[in-house]
C-alpha cells in the first residue's frame, strides 16, 4: 500500500522539478534574431529598451544571473554572431 501511495508522490515531485512549458519560452525574441546567425554583430542594433541584452565575445567572463528577458548574443574571434539565447 506504501508503494501505490509513494508512487504518485514521487511522480509529483518530479515534474515540480521540469521547466514550464508555455508560449512565454521566448520572452527575449530569440527566435526573430536565428537568420542573424553568421553575420557581423556590428551591422546590428541590438538594443530595445523593452528588452535587455548583452553581447559576448568569445572567452568572456558573464555573470550567472538567470534574466529570462536578456538576449544574449554569443560572438566569434571575427565579430560574427554564433548563438543568440535568452538568459
């Protein structure tokens, strides 16, 4: 009987563990920025002030504070954009 009841609790446990899946996932608008890939940070304006951002050379020191609206734009040794994420 323990078991049927530890059960459910456990599966309980588990999914209070996953991130929540909801239509805000992409509250930075990451996904407007994916055909930007590959091109010169530079020939872009990044700001908004609705939406904060960080540009990230590579070998960078960032802070790990979670902003789930900051885009961040990840960069390489040549200033091309290799990654944008929310952050």
């Amino acid at each position: 009987m323990t078991r049927l009841i530890a059960l459910p609790a456990i599966t309980l446990l588990l999914m209070a563990c996953q991130p929540e899946e909801t239509a805000s996932e992409d509250i930075c608008g990451v996904k407007g920025f994916a055909t930007l890939v590959g091109t010169a940070a530079s020939d872009h304006d990044f700001t908004d002030p609705n939406r904060p951002h960080r540009i990230i050379p590579p070998n960078s020191a960032v802070t790990m504070d979670y902003r789930p609206d900051r885009l961040n734009v990840d960069l390489d040794q040549a200033g091309q954009i290799t990654r944008f994420w929310c952050g």
